[in-house]
C-alpha cells in the first residue's frame, strides 16, 4: 500500500488513549519512519521517538538468545522511566506500535489494548519495506 494510499490511522490511535494515564501513540515502519501518529504528536517528535523505537526494537530482537537456547520471536518490549512507560509491539509486517503513558497507567490494560488493535487492524498497519531509489 503506497503512502498516498494509506487510510488515516490517527482514529484508532486516539482510541488506544482512552485508557487513563495513557499519553500518545504512533505506527512506526520497521526501519524508523512515521506512519501514523495519535493527535498531538507533532511531526518532530514522532520522528525523533521513531528513530529511537527502531534502535530499541532492534536491540530487543537481538537479545532474544539470551531469553533462550531457540530461536525466540520477539513480542514486546517496555521501557520503564521515573515518570512513565514506553510500550512497542509488533503490529502488522514491517510496523510497529508504540504507547507512552504515565507512571500510573494499568500496564495489563495497555498491553491488552495494544494486541487487540493489532488484532483488529493488523493489514492497514502493515508497511512495505522501503524500495531503493532508482533516481539519481
């Protein structure tokens, strides 16, 4: 699905902030770009945390031996912070769905919201990988 093609996803974003305490989310490709954003979120922002998510994620996977022996697949990562959490899940082939929310929030809640979205709108979360340009 192009960019140009890809039906706002913002809707469903603010909907992951019901639960209280939540902050913001977003859908970020696989290799580190913007896809979607809750309201709220301006473009530099989501940037920044989309470059640091794919880094993270990155290194989630990778530590997966130390989980155990096999070959494990990753399936979330949290980050704690003093004043909050950082949640990122798998979210379609090729995205990711990332939810900041305060010290306070229901982590069971979130986490359970997080997959049911995933669930329900696993294809229009999905991002193709990025084709080389054939431009000069």
């Amino acid at each position: 699905m192009t960019q140009a093609a890809r039906p706002n996803l913002s809707w469903i974003l603010n909907e992951l902030l019901d639960i209280l305490h939540a902050r913001h989310a977003l859908v970020l490709s696989a290799d580190g770009l913007t896809v979607a954003s809750s309201d709220g979120v301006n473009r530099n922002l989501a940037d920044r945390i989309a470059a640091s998510v794919s880094g993270l994620q990155s290194l989630s996977r990778s530590a997966g031996e130390f989980v155990t022996e096999d070959n494990t697949v990753w399936q979330q990562t949290m980050v704690q912070y003093q004043d909050g959490y950082l949640f990122v899940i798998a979210a379609g082939s090729g995205s990711h769905l990332v939810v900041s929310a305060g010290s306070q929030v229901d982590i069971e809640a979130i986490s359970y919201r997080m997959e049911k979205t995933v669930e329900r709108l696993g294809d229009p979360l999905s991002v193709a990988p990025r084709e080389p340009s054939t431009q000069g």
